[in-house]
C-alpha cells in the first residue's frame, strides 16, 4: 500500500506556518492585554478576515488576554454569551457577534471622535511610540501647521539651540512661568526635568487663525483638556507592543532599570487611549504624520 504521509518538506512548511500563526495570535493578545489596541478592534479584524491571526483566535484565548478575566470568570461569560469554547473568532454566527460585542462595549467602551475640530491640537502617546520624530514631520512639511516648543529645566544638548528646539530655563525662571500663569500645561518627566508649554506663542497664533500642534506626554495632555476643553487630541499608537518594546531597546539610551520603568509607564499610558478624540498607529512616519494632518483640519466656514 501507498505511503500517504505527506512529504518531509510539506510536514516542515505546515509546522513552520503552524508556529507563524501561534506567535501572531501570540503578539495580538500581547497587544489586546497592554491594551495597544482595543478588544473590539481585535474583533472587527477576525471578522473582516476570519483566515487572519485575529479570526483564527479561539473565543477562549481572547477573553482570558482580557483585564482581570481567568479560566473561571472566561467560562461564565461563555456561557452567559451562549459561545462554545471551541469557536474561533472569525467562526462566530451573527447572534454571537452581537452578543460578544454588547459584552465589550458594557465593560470596555471604545470613545469616538468629538463633533467639530479645533486648531489647538495635541499629539501624546506611549514612551518610544516616536512622537516628536512624526511632530517634526509635520513641521518640515507643514510649515502653515505651528509645532509649540516647549520650556525646559534640562539643559540643552550639543545640537540643540534655544528657542528653536526648547526654552530652556532654569527651576526659578520654570517657577515663575507657573505663578504667572503663562504654561498652558506643565509636567515633571521621568522624575527629572521639568516641561512646559508657554501660552503667548499659541494664543497669538490661534488669534492668527493658525494650527498649532502641541507634542506633549499623558500629564500634559490631560491638562491642556481641562484648560481648553475644545483642543483636539490624538493618541499615537505603535503598530504592536512588540514593536514598541523593540524600539525602546533598539535606541540604547537607557539602562535596563530605567527601560524596564519606561515600559511600565507606557502600559499606563496606553491604557489612557480612549480618553483622546483620534487613534493613529506610527506604522511609518510619513504616514503617521499625514494621517495627524488630515485628521486636525478645521473645515471652511
């Protein structure tokens, strides 16, 4: 009788793309758990293609990448849900869908956008997600788009110059900016220097009619919102934790202690996302930073 084992190098391809698709479903739920995408999002791409990392996702697998859910609570959901354990994402019947989805949106609501836009714009997001390299940009190819520059207590770098790339003052000069009231928002980052954003530049180019762009962190962000309630404010994401942890690594500029530090902030930062009006992945700048442009134009009137 016939062998009818497939071939070596067919049992090899198959164990290859096997191991492929485990680590992609891998890094998704990695994703879902530091919270780089919302569980809804992971959802609408298993159903958009149910052959995908995402739609070949056992229902089991993605409640238990969930916040606070183990084996036990993932299995009253289920039944609750009326989902066998065996279903995969992208395999789920419409009944499902919609109860699936009612779950999420009750425990996990995703924010839209805000009706309207405004021309005082904030880019924030995690440590590494790359946001002053897509606010620089910005700048270079939108000249008509105002990049604030922020007040510093650190000193300046070699290639850095004052007034083009921070205000850098000293603690007193910093102090007296807050009593007088002239940052629109100020933070101490990473427990070292302090940061902020002088009003008067802003305001005479808003009164001009202009865009301005503030590329700040999570605390400051959160204040310009309390201070101007209009400000639009987009998050910027990084196409996977993976990759943000990669590019934290790969520029080398901190120990292991503080890496290890950073990262435990940008998984609280990014828990932050759904407080901001837009979401952009930084999967390339340019594209990124186009994607930030298009989004913060103010119609015609």
């Amino acid at each position: 009788m016939a062998d009818q084992r497939p071939p070596d190098v067919d049992r090899v391809a198959a164990s290859r793309r096997a191991v492929a698709a485990r680590r992609a479903r891998a890094s998704l739920k990695r994703d879902v758990a530091m919270r780089v995408i919302t569980p809804q999002e992971l959802v609408r791409r298993a159903l958009a293609d149910p052959s995908s990392p995402a739609g070949t996702m056992r229902v089991t697998e993605f409640l238990t990448s969930l916040p606070a859910i183990g084996e036990g609570k993932r299995e009253r959901i289920l039944a609750e849900l009326q989902i066998s354990p065996v279903k995969r994402i992208g395999g789920l019947g419409a009944r499902q869908r919609r109860a699936l989805g009612a779950f999420l949106d009750s425990r996990w609501p995703e924010q839209g956008a805000r009706e309207g836009r405004s021309r005082l714009v904030v880019l924030a997001g995690p440590t590494a997600v790359g946001k002053g390299t897509v606010a620089a940009h910005i700048k270079e190819h939108h000249p008509e788009i105002l990049l604030s520059i922020s007040a510093t207590t650190r000193p300046a770098r070699p290639t850095e110059v004052d007034g083009e790339h921070y205000f850098f003052v000293d603690d007193a000069e910093f102090d007296r900016l807050i009593a007088d009231g002239e940052l629109l928002e100020h933070a101490t980052v990473h427990n070292t220097h302090r940061y902020g954003t002088p009003r008067g530049p802003i305001e005479e180019a808003l009164r001009a009619g202009r865009t301005v762009l503030l590329e700040i962190d999570l605390q400051g962000a959160r204040q310009v919102r309390a201070a101007e309630p209009s400000a639009t404010l987009v998050f910027l994401l990084p196409p996977s934790w993976d990759e943000l942890v990669q590019r934290l690594v790969g520029r080398g500029t901190e120990g292991d202690e503080e890496r290890a530090r950073r990262l435990r902030t940008a998984k609280k930062e990014l828990a932050a996302q759904n407080e901001f009006d837009f979401r952009v992945v930084n999967d390339d700048v340019a594209a990124a930073a186009e994607e930030v442009v298009e989004l913060v134009k103010v119609p015609a009137r």
